[in-house]
RNA sequence: CGGGAUGUGGCGCAGCCCGGUAGCGCACUCGCCUGGGGGGCGAGGGGUCGCAGGUUCAAAUCCUGUCAUCCCGACCA
C-alpha cells in the first residue's frame, strides 16, 4: 500500500493526491470538482480554524454569519467586483422539483424565483448591503467582523484543496471611518496570516502587495502571503484586501463623522480557506507519507503497544494507559493503538502515512527496564528515553519537530529562491529549478504580461520587506524601483 | 472549453487487438499459528465490466453517443 504513493521526483501531482488519498484527508465526489473532507482532512481544518479563530479574537474581531444566497442584483453593483465573479457563479433559479409522467424528476418550471439567487463566491455584496443599514455614526465604527463559511466558484479545473468548486474559507469583513485605520487592518490581519502560517503550519511566507492584474476584484490594494512548494511553484495562502470606498459607494454605506459631515466607510476584507491543507501537505510531506507540524496535526502522539502473550498484552497496555494519562495531562494529544488484529509493523506504517509526528512503541522489554521507544516522522530517528522523563522528552521534540519542520522548509525556499539580473537568466532559472525569481520590474502590465505569456511566470508579490533598490528592469530596458518576486504558480 | 490518457468486486490491475458469458494481487469474513517496521497457512463472501444505444445467435471485447476522473493548456483562493 505505501509502496504505492508515487514518488515526488516521479510525478509531483501524483505524488500530491496519493498522499491524500493514502492519508484519507479527502475523497473525490459525485459531484465534478467537488470534495469529500475526510475526518482526518477536517480535524486538520479545525485545528486550523482554532488557532485562526483565536488571533482573529485577540485581534478585536467577532464571528457573525450570513446567508449563502446572494440576490442576483447585489452581485452587480460593484463593477470590477463583477468582472471578477460573474464568470464563475452557481444560480439558483427555481425553488423546486415535481415528477413528470414522462420524463421523471424535473424542474418545476412554475417555480421560478422573481429573482435570481447566487451561491455566494464571496460575501462582500450581501454584507456591504447590510453594513449600510448598521451603520450611520462614527461611533458604530469599525465593524470587525468575521465568518466561518463555504464558497462557490464555478471553476473548470480543480484540484483536491488547492481548488475545488466549493470549499471552506473564513472571509474577514471590516469597516473603518479613516483610510489610515482600514489599511492598517489590512496590515494587521496579513501579520496574522503570516503568523499563523509560520509557527503554526511551519510554512515560511512572503508578505507582499499584489499587482493590479493579480488583485481582489473590487481591491484597491491586495496583500497577501505566498508560500514555496517542493516542486518549486509558489502558492498563495492568504490575501487581504483594502478595498478602499468602493464597496461603501457601491452599498452606499455612509457614516456621520465628528464634524457632522457624511462619509463613506473605508473597508477591507480577507481570507484564507482549506487551500491551506494543500499548502501543508506539499511543503512537508515526503515519499512516505503525510507530515504534520506538531502544533497543528490532529494526533500528536501515536503509542503502538507490542506483545506476544495475553500476561505481556495485559501490562503493555496498562503501561501505555497510564503514559496515555500522563502525556495528556501535559496537553499533548495522543492516541494508543490498541487494536488487535493489526500487527506493530502494520501500525508503524500506518502513521507514517498519515503524518503523525511521534510514534511510540512499548514493548515488554520496555516495560521491564522502565523505556520506551520514540520515532520522529519528520527524520525517521528512533531513541529509546526513560519512562520517568517521557513527557518533557515528547514535549521538547514536538516543539523540536515544529521548529525543524519549519528550518526545514525555510532553507528549501531559500534554496529555491535566485536573484537575477538579465531575462536569460530568468528564463533558465525557471526551467531548471523553479522557485522564486527575484528580478527587476518596471512597475508596467505591459512587461507583466508579456514575461507571463512567455514564460508562465507571474508576479506573486512585491514584497513588503527588502524591496528597494535602485535598478533596471532587464525585459524592457526601464528603470526600476526594486526587485519582485516571480514565480511559477498553483 | 481544446488536446491526451483512463473507467472491469472496496483499492490497484489483467483480459479487449483476434466477441463465446470474468480473473489476479491487496483489502474483507472465519479458524489456527503469529506479534520490536506493512506476517503465514487453510476455508470463504463480493463484480449485470462507467452509462445509454447499436451490430451479432452471442459484447468487458466491435461501432456510436454520453458521463466522470487524471494530466497538459486558457481562467482563478
């Protein structure tokens, strides 16, 4: 069964969706483009949602929910908000089915709804609309909202996580009464975002700032974190939008400020979604199997007991009971494998295929000398630790595992990461590694598209942090204000 | 939506060219032996061959259509 996960080095894709398959995170469905989250794909999302949740809360901001279906007319009052969504929307136009002498199941056609509903692809049209009801004064600002939802894009082509027709996402609704204060938010909610995604997923990120072709539909500026994958293709994995009053003009969503003058309200918005599990999976995780970080990964700890007799049964699993206690009293989540039936080396794979960080394994050698055996997943090393220090010793190389998972990542990025100063060399960087190319632009759509229809290579950002520098763009001969980041991308 | 590939027990596949009524490995069930990295032996259960038409005495196999999935392109978190 292992032995069938496709190797990176032989087809990378492949190797993406074994290692779901194989880890059961996700299904396919009956439904075209469409997936089927699997218990363990949704514990990993709820383990995300947690810690998300918990700095969106720290952060000021509450969790509220609106309605999947969006009045078709919403959708069209911001003009770049349609271009963006319109191609890509479900329609709900008829609220029922009747059965057909002849034809069976179908359509009621005297069920068409007045109006046309859409599955929402985001919701910044219906809670504009609201939020121009809820506020008038400067006093009912900001609004610091956010909700837990799914969303509907129509795409041709979908990959398991990285994009799929519906997926999970939480998508961050704010209105303030200064520009200052609501580009600020969207400053605060990336640092979040770049947070999480390093001490939690391990994943180091790039902050940056979208290019105007790049941008949310209906953004004036976009920022967003983008991530390095093993192949070399880069990922978005999280934006967060400034959008500026367009959404307060288009909602019409005024507010009454100190001088009794009316405003309109400055805005922002932003998401991640289960994309995210896509990124965990392909920064990490290697020819074996699914690997997890710690911090987020649903079993911590796995405790396969080993035993031959019924009376060495009995006092390996009273043993790994009471390791069970005591390690979750010190907060880590851990799982003893008691099942009969399956074999250790059976279970030894099995949670290596799954990611689980630590494995254990009592045997009763262990029991009579007081040991037991530990297994790291990220490096495969095995030690045998005294009984008496177990828990310090899981605790530390957890967070040593984290931290490594996360090194680990850092110095492929970087690996993976050129500077370049002539087209040549973008080019041949390109093919033969991938990666992140850092190269001059002279800030125009124009030397954009044509570097992307030559290459397939796309700005992912220009990055917030060591970005100026004096400079020539190299495919149009124009100066240049500092280094970008391309890449190929998901 | 264009190009390519593939649909056969739960999973992975063979059979198809050369029609004759379905087989292998794994998984599953039961029993015994086993048990520190995917065990062994024995006995079992399970498939109208993606779907719909057509050709034929006879279709998994040939023909037409259709649907789905994967890969590659254009669009996107």
């Amino acid at each position: 069964m292992a032995d069938a996960i496709t190797s990176r080095e032989q087809d990378y894709s492949q190797w993406y969706l074994d290692i779901i398959k194989f880890a059961k995170l996700a299904d396919y469905s009956p439904v075209r483009g469409c997936m089927i989250i699997r218990p363990n794909g949704y514990a990993l999302w709820e383990n995300m949602q947690q810690a998300l949740d918990k700095m969106f809360k720290e952060t000021g901001h509450q969790n509220a929910y609106f309605p999947i279906f969006i009045p078709q007319s919403f959708l069209a009052k911001e003009a770049d908000h349609v271009d963006g969504f319109a191609k890509e929307c479900a329609v709900v136009t008829h609220s029922r089915l009747k059965v057909d002498p002849e034809l069976g199941l179908i359509v009621d056609p005297d069920s068409k709804l007045e109006e046309n509903l859409i599955v929402r692809p985001t919701s910044e049209t219906i809670i504009w609309d609201t939020y121009s009801r809820w506020i008038q004064s400067w006093r009912d600002l900001p609004v610091l909202m956010n909700q837990w939802a799914n969303v509907v894009r129509w795409e041709m082509r979908t990959r398991l996580f990285l994009r799929t027709m519906e997926f999970l996402w939480q998508e961050g609704h704010t209105a303030h009464s200064t520009e200052e204060e609501a580009v600020a938010e969207t400053l605060t909610i990336l640092d979040v975002y770049a947070t999480f995604a390093e001490d939690f997923m391990a994943v180091p990120v790039i902050k940056g700032i979208k290019t105007a072709s790049e941008r949310f539909a209906g953004a004036v500026e976009t920022y967003c974190i983008e991530a390095m994958m093993q192949d070399g293709k880069a990922l978005q994995a999280g934006t967060s939008h400034f959008l500026g009053q367009n959404f307060a003009k288009a909602f019409d969503c005024k507010f009454q400020n100190k001088n009794n003058e009316l405003e309109y309200v400055w805005a922002t918005s932003w998401g991640v979604s289960t994309r995210l599990i896509g990124a965990l999976i392909m920064v990490h995780s290697d020819d074996k199997g699914l690997v997890l970080p710690p911090k987020l990964a649903p079993t911590q700890v796995a405790l396969v007991p080993i035993y031959r007799k019924d009376e060495e049964r009995e006092s390996v699993l009273e043993e790994a009971y009471a390791i069970k206690k005591e390690l979750t009293d010190a907060g880590i989540r851990i799982i003893v494998d008691d099942r009969d039936g399956f074999r250790p080396g059976w279970k030894f794979n099995e949670y290596e295929v799954q990611g689980v960080p630590v494995r254990l394994a009592l045997g009763p050698r262990d029991v009579a000398n007081s040991t037991i055996e530990v297994a790291r997943r990220d490096n495969g090393q095995k030690e045998t630790v005294a009984r008496a220090d177990l828990a310090d010793s899981i605790l530390n190389t957890l967070e040593a595992i984290q931290n490594g998972l996360f090194e680990r990542a850092l110095k492929t990025r970087e690996d993976m990461t050129a500077s370049v100063d002539s087209y040549e060399d973008f080019k041949s960087v390109l093919d033969s590694k991938g990666g992140f190319v850092r190269m001059h632009w002279d800030g125009t759509g124009e030397t954009e598209n044509q570097i992307k229809a030559e290459t397939k290579a796309t700005i992912r950002c220009i990055p917030l942090e060591g970005y100026e520098e004096e400079g020539v763009d190299p495919v149009s001969g124009k100066p240049s204000k500092g280094r970008v980041y391309f890449a190929r991308s998901y």
